[in-house]
C-alpha cells in the first residue's frame, strides 16, 4: 500500500464533514461545520453556494491539514460530495449567480414538470430516465430559472449541481458525475449515457451541461488560487465525486448486487445496487459510481428533520437549556419514547412535514397528527414521529416488493441509528434486520474511497469492504410487528383521505 493520505469531504443539508484517513482507511482526524438552510418561499429551498458549500470545505480542509500536521504535498487525492442533485447557475468566471436550488424537497418547479410531461410525454421521460419526473428531478428547475429569472439564465455558462461547484473551484473544470447527471431528467438520457438534444430545446443548450464522468475519475488537479486558498497542495488530483447519499452508500459498505443502505438523515434516502437499471414508476434508476454498476432508489423528505424540528420546539426546557440540543438531548427524547407502548397510545403521525418523495410523489402532502387526546403525552407525540418515519419505510419497501426489488442486505447509516429504540421500531413495523457498520462516519469516508480508488489505490469500489466492517444486527421481534398492524393501516388510509384537504391547503398557501 502507497503511503500518504485522502480527504473526503461532504457538504449535508444542515452541516458539512470531512475526514483525512490513511491509506488503508484509518480516520486520522474529522471536523464538521454546521450551517443553515434558507427558505425564502414556501416550497423553495437553498444554499449560498459560497458562503455553505465552499466556505465549509475550506474550512474543514484547513483545519484537518492543522490537526493532523500532515504536509499538504502527502495528501493523494480529493474526493467530494453534496446534497443533490441540486442546481446552481455559474456565470463564465464561475461565480455563482444565485443560491443553489436544493434537491427533492424543493418543490418549487411543479409547473415546469407539467409542461415537461405535456411537451415530452409522461412515457417518454420514463423511457430514457428511468423514472418519472418529481420534485428530485433538476431539469424542471433550470427551466423554472429561465422562466422566472430570465437575466440570471441570459448569463449562465454553466449548470452545475453541488459537489460539481467544489470541484469547479478547485480545478477550474465544469463537471458533473454519472450517477448525478441522471438527476437531471429529462436532459439526461441514463441508458447512453449523455445529454439529450430534444429536452434540451425546451430545457437549456447543451453546452450550459457539464461532461459526465464516473465518481472515481480524476476530472482536474488542484489549482494555485485553489491552493491558496485551502491549504492544499496545487497538483492534487481531484475525482469527480457524487451526491452525498450515494457516498455514504459506498461508506456503508454497499457492494454487491442487494446491498441497500437505509439513510437516516435529515431525510430518509435509500440506494440499493443492481444488477441493472430498473424501470420504476415510484423510485428512481440510476447508474451508479463506477462502470456497469446500477442503483435503485428512493427517499422520503422528512426524518432527522422531523426530530430536530421536535426537540427545537417541544423538548422540555430544562433539557434544551441544560445539553443545547445535542446528542444528549435526542438521548433524552428517545428515552422520554420509550415510555410510551407501542402505538404510542393510538397515535399515529404522518410525517409529510415538506411533502413527500417516494413512494407517493406529492410535495403538496402535509404533516399530521391524527388521534389526539388529552391522555396523549410529550412522548407519545416524539414516539408517533418516529413510528411515523417507520411507517413510511415500510410503505417504501411493500412498493419496491410490486416492482420485483428486494433488498439482500440492508445497512443503516446516519444519525438515526444512534436512536435503538428508531432502530427497533424500524425493523419491528418493516420485519426486517438492519445491519448496523462499525465506521459511521458517513458519506466524507466514501469520498475518501473514491479518492483512493482514483488515484489507483484500489482497482475497483467493491473493494469498500477492505476498510468496512459490521457492527451490530437488530433483527425484527415479530410479536411487536403485529402490534403496529392496525396503526399502518390507519396510516395508509390516512393518506389517501386527507390527500384532498391537503392540497387545498398547499394550494392556498403557494396562492
């Protein structure tokens, strides 16, 4: 094994990380920045792509080269990855021109989707994607940013999505990778493999499209004002990166065909490797990071968000003053949980707080709690949100089983799984066994591995197994799986009731 060291880098919805590891995959130091996330309408949600997603990766560069007093020319390569597939308009000195439209939870491009479908054809955008247009989807928000900022379109050289603009500022080169680029339906054409000259009349010019390349590939090398800035070496090989939840994938340890990692993040995204592209109308297809590997995806819009926004709102007061709303006080809420039984006293959640991905595709679903009385308590409501997310996975996997997928293996990652008490109820209401990985560090260590992977460390990413090993198991207890029956019941059909209401109110508040 050479010596030296990689760093991986990944900017998340609420914080960035970072990890320089050995060659072998020994973590010598870690950092993360928080940040925040605006919301200047409903629907719409953004980054400053400068003063987040590059301003983070500076700092945990500089401060991972400080700790670790490694020397910057000991550093192999540069792997990155970011929320996505976002988009973020680059004038031809690549500045940014406006904050970076966000992934699926922005919902802001509705219209567009319907004139896409409308010019396109539903079944024809299904049959070079994949998958169907959604709110994950980016071609609709290019064209919502020619429709609605036309002088900001007049200027664009480039669209990029997150981790592309890392790497734009780095090397100077426009990118964007495989895996990635088929976020950008309907412009991108998943089975050839490139850009598509039809939507791309209704959409935007070709040349605005960065080249594709596969996550490992080496797309530039860090240049002197790039080095300047951050402390690293110029002439350090960068790969072209991905989209975190597709990092962190590869981080879990997913590598064989029916390998799936469950993530537990802000949202609920699930990748699963194939042996081939899946036509599905509920999920997503994709190509994966390296060359004849395939994904199969999913992701619902709410879940450590869900139990950030609780314990911002109603933790106790003494708590939230005490431990200032870290792991300590989610420890605490989980704990408050376990109080109540299962079914949380006949209360049930939707956890539709910013609508909904997969299964439904509905950025109009709404939040609700249904059930309520006066002998409800502060941790019934805490534990119908977890069940709520445990719920909607369910839902997510009996779609999948429709479609002939099946998970062999399924590794959970994120800050969920520091919660045992979410992790059994997960694997009671799905009856299912979570695989838990030693190396949570999540989607900044598979940056590493694609980093090493490009510079020639490693001949391919399967070979992710040499640096990841298991945990833990939780396996499912059947009797407590029969006790949630009825409540997932009265969640599906709570859906489908409500759905008009909630459209209406949706409705009324985009008026």
């Amino acid at each position: 094994m050479a010596k030296g060291y990689l760093i991986g880098v990944d900017i998340g919805t609420y914080s960035s990380k970072g990890v320089l590891v050995t060659a072998d995959g020994v973590v010598l130091n870690s950092h993360t920045v928080e940040h925040g996330m605006d919301k200047p309408k409903p629907g719409f949600f953004e980054h400053d792509a400068d003063k987040v997603w590059w301003h983070d990766f500076v700092e945990i560069v500089k401060n991972l080269l400080q700790k670790s007093a490694v020397p910057s020319n000991q550093i192999l390569g540069i792997g990155t990855s970011a929320i996505g597939s976002c988009v973020l308009p680059i004038d031809a000195e690549g500045h940014a021109l406006r904050p970076g439209i966000l992934y699926g939870i922005d919902s802001r491009a509705g219209k567009e989707i319907e004139y896409l479908e409308k010019e396109l054809g539903e079944s024809e955008i299904f049959k070079i994607s994949g998958s169907r247009l959604s709110s994950q989807a980016s071609g609709p928000k290019v064209l919502w940013i020619r429709n609605n900022e036309p002088e900001i379109y007049a200027r664009t050289r480039w669209f990029l999505t997150s981790e592309a603009y890392l790497v734009h500022k780095l090397t100077g080169q426009a990118t964007i990778d495989i895996y990635t680029a088929g976020g950008y339906c309907p412009l991108y054409d998943v089975y050839q493999r490139k850009w598509l000259d039809n939507a791309a009349e209704l959409i935007t010019p070709l040349e605005r499209l960065p080249q594709a390349y596969w996550s490992h590939e080496i797309v530039g090398r860090v240049s002197a004002d790039a080095a300047r800035e951050t402390g690293l070496a110029e002439g350090t090989p960068v790969v072209a990166g991905t989209t975190d939840a597709a990092a962190e994938a590869l981080s879990t340890g997913v590598a064989d065909v029916g390998d799936m990692m469950l993530m537990f993040g802000s949202s609920i995204f699930f990748i699963m490797k194939t042996a081939s592209l899946v036509k599905t109308q509920k999920f997503w297809s994709s190509n994966f990071l390296e060359a004849d590997s395939f994904a199969f995806l999913g992701g619902m819009s709410t879940s450590g968000s869900l139990t950030t926004w609780f314990r911002n709102q109603f933790a106790q007061l003494e708590v939230k003053n005490e431990l200032q709303g870290g792991e300590n006080t989610f420890a605490e809420l989980a704990k408050m949980a376990a109080e109540s039984p299962i079914g949380a006293k006949g209360l049930i959640s939707l956890p539709y707080f910013e609508g909904e991905r997969t299964p439904i595709h509905d950025p109009r679903a709404k939040g609700v709690w249904f059930g309520l009385s006066l002998s409800h308590t502060r941790a019934d409501i805490y534990r119908a949100i977890l069940e709520g997310v445990a719920f909607g996975i369910r839902h997510n996997f009996e779609e999948m089983a429709k479609e002939g997928v099946s998970p062999k293996r399924i590794l959970a990652v994120g800050g969920g799984t520091k919660n045992p008490l979410w992790m059994q109820i997960v694997a009671d209401v799905c009856g299912i066994t979570l695989t838990i990985p030693d190396q949570q560090i999540g989607a900044s260590y598979g940056d590493a591995f694609l980093a090493a992977t490009g510079v020639g460390l490693y001949q391919n990413l399967s070979q992710i197994n040499q640096w990841v090993k298991v945990k833990q198991e939780i396996r499912p207890n059947p009797e407590a799986g029969k006790l949630y029956e009825l409540n997932y019941q009265i969640f599906r059909d709570l859906y489908e009731t409500t759905k008009p209401l909630m459209h209406r109110l949706s409705d009324s508040l985009m008026a």
